[in-house]
C-alpha cells in the first residue's frame, strides 16, 4: 500500500508544472531582493500595461534587480497561460533592429534589452547588455516544456517572406494591443470579441513603407461574413490619404495599408502562403506517451502472462503424471501430506 502511494506522489509531481525561478546569482550578477507579481499586483506594478497583460493571459511574474560593479539589470519572468500569450508578448515587446534567433527558444537582443521566449514564459532583461553566456545561463532557469506546451500559434508563418521587414511581426489577441501598434483601423471592426486573432507586419514595397494585417476567424464562412460587413463600412472606403486594400483567404482577412498602387497591394495579398491544405500542427506524443500504446502494452503483457502460466501448469502436471506412472516411489502424494481436515457432519 505504502509503495502504491509513493507511485503515485511521484506521477502527480512529474506531472505537475515545473516553477521557474530568477536566480539569486549568475555570471557575476548579484540579485537584489526577488519580487513576486501577482494577478491583484499587476496594476501597482505595470502601470498602463497591466491590461494589455491580462488580455495576453498573465497568471504570474517574479522580477529581480542584478548588479555587476557599476551596470545594472532589471530581470523579469512573465508567466502567461499558454504559449500563445506569452509569444504575443514576445512579439510585442520585440522591436525592428534587435538582433533574433529562432528554434526551440526565441531570442532577441538590443542595446538595453533582451527578451527570451519558451513555451509560457517570457524573460524580459532591462538595463546593461547581456553577454551570450550570461543569456544562455539565464536560460537554464526557464523550466524545460514538453510537447504542445512549445506549438507557436500558425497564424504568424503566413506572412509573405518578400519585403518582410526583419522582427516587425506582432501578434495580437485583443483590442488594447491592437490599438498600441495600429492607429488607422480601428479595433472595433476586427471582431476579437468573436474569437479573432490578428498578427501585424511591417513591408518594405520599393521605397515605400506600408504595412499588412493578418485576421485569423474561426471558420471561413464566419471570415466571409465578416468580409461583407467590412465592405460597407465608410472606414475601410479608399481615400486619397488612406490606401487600404482587404480580401479573404479562406479563413483569414488580409489589409494592407498604405500599398504605393492596388496591383502592389494585391500582389501582397495574392503571396499570403495561405491555401486549402490541411495544416496539422498538433503534438505526436512518442510511444511511452501514447495511452493506445500503453494499454496495447497492457493487454500483452496480461497475454504473456496467461500463457507463461498455462504452459507452466502443463509442465508441473505433466511432471507429476510421469514421475507416478514411473516411479514407484510415492514423491508427491505421501500420506502424510494429504491429511484432510474432516467436519463429518454427515455423522451428527
């Protein structure tokens, strides 16, 4: 019994999600008192931006200053709900002319800031500029996510790669981020209360800056619908000082802002890489994880099992047959191991 429950403490703590820390110390660093951020704090503590983190998910942040000789640092770790919200802020607080770095981790350095974003979290370094080593050591304070924990939302890879300018994508899951990036449509005909989400990019088109927007519906009928509306608000109509295009693909809606012509603007539209191919983006979990395979692995082992056992109750039976049938020699049944313990009630 003592054993079963030791097991089973142990799953639910595997189980359970890693709690990331900041350091006390690292590379030289000496950390100041650690301050823990949560949800009834966030407005003392982030001022105006307490909620444009809430509509990205906040659950917690733990902050910490670092001093090494005469520099500074300001050290915080967002943790969001998911991975979605905390890749939205990542890409919110990322500027144009940071230098980034994609893979199992994003990163993206500048003069005075650095942010590191894996699975929910986000670390956001303020102050002096970090070495790669004093980036990576940080990074193992992050705790390690597994499986879908690391999908980023898709909506983002459909920007077109031509014109792109480096690090300009913001995704955005609510109004207040929408309204801080984007000041010429406003956030009421984007439809976030209806479970849109939206990514902005920035593009080079000759000399000319212009900007796109991508909306992601739920469905492609909902984006259809959504599209006529749009076709008759006075807002959206082309003027000679506002040039915006739109046009649906499939279950998205593409605006490009400030294009130099309509074919330069319907160009971009036409390169979303957007088509009715299924995208399967979910996790695979690996066989020790996959409940159909851990069952198939049960009831072959139960398989096993009963044949292991009536293989071997063959065997002693046939033992027993043969050594009675060929020695004489009482070796199983003596007397005096089949004493039988009698009621005879049939006596009483």
């Amino acid at each position: 019994m003592k054993a079963l429950l030791g097991i089973t403490l142990m799953v639910l703590l595997w189980s359970l999600p890693a709690v990331a820390r900041l350091p006390e110390a690292f590379n030289g660093w000496k950390g100041e008192k650690a301050e823990s951020i949560s949800a009834a704090q966030l407005s003392g503590i982030a001022g105006p931006d307490a909620g444009l983190l809430r509509e990205y998910g906040f659950v917690e942040a733990e902050r910490r200053p670092y001093v090494r000789q005469e520099s500074r640092l300001t050290v915080t770790l967002w943790t969001m709900r998911d991975t979605t919200g905390s890749f939205g802020l990542f890409t919110y607080y990322r500027q144009p002319g940071m230098t980034g770095r994609e893979g199992q981790d994003l990163l993206a350095v500048g003069p005075d800031l650095l942010l590191l974003h894996r699975g929910p979290y986000l670390l956001e370094a303020r102050g002096a500029a970090l070495s790669p080593e004093d980036s990576a050591l940080l990074a193992t304070e992050i705790p390690t996510v597994r499986g879908r924990e690391g999908l980023l939302p898709p909506l983002p890879s459909y920007f077109p790669e031509e014109g792109l300018v480096p690090l300009s994508q913001k995704y955005l899951l609510g109004p207040l981020a929408f309204e801080r990036v984007e000041h010429r449509l406003p956030s009421s005909v984007i439809g976030f209360e209806a479970g849109a989400e939206a990514a902005l990019g920035q593009y080079r088109l000759g000399r000319v800056a212009a900007e796109l927007l991508l909306v992601s519906y739920p469905t492609p009928q909902f984006a259809a619908s959504k599209l006529r509306n749009l076709q008759q608000l006075p807002e959206l109509q082309d003027t000679g000082e506002r040039r915006i295009a739109f046009d649906r693909k499939g279950s998205l809606i593409a605006f490009v802002l400030d294009a130099p012509t309509p074919a330069a603007a319907q160009k971009l539209i036409e390169d979303i890489p957007y088509g009715a191919n299924i995208t399967w983006n979910e996790y695979l979990p690996p066989r020790r994880e996959n409940v159909g395979s851990i069952m198939l692995a049960i009831f072959s082992l139960a398989g096993l099992l009963l044949l292991f056992s009536f293989v071997a109750g063959l065997a002693f039976g046939g033992v027993r047959v043969i050594v009675k049938r060929f020695i004489p020699v009482a070796i199983f049944d003596r007397p005096s191991q089949m004493e039988i313990i009698q009621l005879n009630l049939s006596n009483r």
